[in-house]
C-alpha cells in the first residue's frame, strides 16, 4: 500500500514541478469549449443531413419528430411524435379521432404521392410542442371535410385535440389538387 | 381534320375510363375522412352501409347525388359520376341502372339539401 502511496505521490510531485496550474486549465477550458462547439461544425450537421429516418427517406424530412418530415406536408397542429407517442400511435391518456381529415404528400424516397390521414388524438389538453401549421393541398373552409383549421376530434369521447398523427393510407393515384 | 376528330373521340372515350380509375382514390379523399374508409362512419357521421334501405327507391337516385357532401366535391360531374356509381354497387349491392352520366349528376348537383337527414326520413316514410 505503502508503495502506491510512494507512486502516486512521486507522479503527483513531478506533475507539480513540471506543468503550471494555468497549463492545466487551459487545457481542461480547451476541451470543455471544444466540445460544446462541436456539433456546430459542419461535418456534424452534414451528418444529420445524411442520417437515414423513417421510410428510408435522408435528413430532416425523414424525421417524425420534425414539422419537414415528409408526411407533414398538410399538418396543421402538435406532433404526436413529441408528445409522448408517435406519427402513427396516440400519447398515452388519448384516443385517436376515426374521423379525420385526409390530404396528400410526395414521398422524396421514390417521387411517388401518398395519402396520409391526419387522425387528431383527443382527450388530454393541447400538447403545446412541436407545432407545425403546413397546409400543402388544404381546400378553404366552405370546403370542411378537406380543411384543417376545424377540430376533427369527432367520433371520441372528448372533443378536446391533443395532438395530430400522419398515418399513411395507400399510394395516390393523383396529387392534390385534383384536375 | 380526320386525325383531329380521331383524336377528339379517342379523348372522350378514354375520360370516363380515367374517372373510373380514379374511384377509389376520390372515396379515400373526398368521402373516407368523415365515413371512414369502410364506409362505417362514427357516431356523428351516418353510415354508408344504409344506403341499402333506400336502395331501389326512385327518389334514391337523385338524392344521392343532392347529399351535400357528394354535390359540393371538389370534382368534375364526369369524376363524381364515375364515384357515386362505384359508391352504390359498393354499399347497396346493386349498381345504379342505368349508370349515373356526368350530364345528369352535372344537373343534379346544382341544388344541394340543406337537411338531408329530413329529406331521407321523408323519402323513407314515402312521402
């Protein structure tokens, strides 16, 4: 034990004669900057450009969680993703609206238009994050059944909207709008 | 002038052929949000499936086409045509005979109901 005691000591004496306490919080300030800095580098965020999401589609609009994901293109409200479910599943406590308003969206993975439902979750208060307001293909309001702007929590329990999910039905034979 | 008109009849016939094709994807969009994609409905949309208790009844016809939500479509006649044929074989069993024509859902579709539900009562009671 005694010989550790030694080794250490000797190592921490030599430190001491050879490096200021200056050297040492510069070095220690060095890495604390560089590595809050990092991410902001633009091979970082060339990374996140290339990381490969949901439906194989490459950067943000293959991120759920993110108002350029694809399937978003007509979303008007919170996403389910960042409320405690996903793009496709209700938070815990809702119940996903069977009436819902549909609309299309093109798939940048292989150029093709899908139709997404935008099945709202109802039964807990507004989630509040992650708002994103779209609205690609969307018909005025006269036109309700193709509109967003209306609360489609109908056919639930409650009718108080929590959040919007993007559930993808089948591939579009047409892009809206229609000719 | 030949090649023209050829053309010109070429077009026409393929329309409806186009419209037809189309069917399902208008359902999905202009009809599936609020009936639901099996024409279920919930409980504040009525469901299609009951269509079949006005089925053969000749005030049907025209009533279908009146509904709001079929008249007011952001869709061509030849486009709501061709849906609300597939709609009826697809919930009533039996297809509209003869086939609704984009000229009579064209004349149909002018003067939506402001109550369908009472309009569908009244029919029903044969009045």
């Amino acid at each position: 034990m005694s010989r550790l005691d030694r080794w250490f000591e000797g190592m921490t004496r030599q430190s001491a004669r050879r490096l200021s306490r200056r050297h040492w919080l510069s070095r220690f300030g060095g890495v604390l900057v560089g590595g809050a800095a990092l991410p902001l580098l633009p091979v970082a965020r060339a990374a996140d450009e290339n990381m490969v999401g949901a439906d194989g589609v490459r950067g943000r609009e293959g991120d759920p969680a993110r108002c350029e994901y694809w399937r978003h293109c007509a979303i008007d409200g919170f996403l389910c993703s960042c409320c405690g479910g996903s793009h496709l599943a209700c938070p815990p406590g809702t119940e996903m609206s069977p009436v819902t308003w549909i609309g299309t969206c093109r798939n940048p993975a292989d150029g093709k238009d899908y139709i997404i439902s935008y099945n709202d979750c109802c039964g807990r208060t507004f989630c509040g994050r992650c708002m994103c307001n779209r609205n690609e293909g969307e018909r005025p309001l006269y036109h309700w059944y193709r509109n967003n702007d209306l609360n489609w929590c109908s056919g639930t329990k409650s009718q108080t909207y929590s959040c919007s999910t993007a559930v993808l039905v089948k591939v579009a034979d047409e892009a809206q709008p229609e000719k | 002038m030949k090649a023209g008109l050829l053309t010109l009849l070429c077009c026409a016939a393929a329309l409806p052929a186009r419209a037809d094709s189309l069917v399902e994807h208008d359902y999905i969009l202009n009809c599936a949000g609020c009936h639901r994609i099996d024409g279920s409905g919930s409980s504040t949309v009525p469901a299609l499936p009951n269509m079949r208790d006005l089925a053969g009844n000749p005030e049907a016809r025209t009533y279908w086409i009146r509904i709001p939500g079929a008249a007011q479509a952001p869709l061509s006649n030849a486009r709501l045509a061709a849906l609300m044929n597939w709609l009826v074989e697809r919930f009533t069993g039996t297809a509209p005979a003869p086939r609704y024509t984009a000229e009579e859902v064209g004349r149909l579709r002018r003067k939506p109901l402001r109550d369908p539900l009472a309009r569908r009562e009244k029919i029903l009671r044969g009045r």
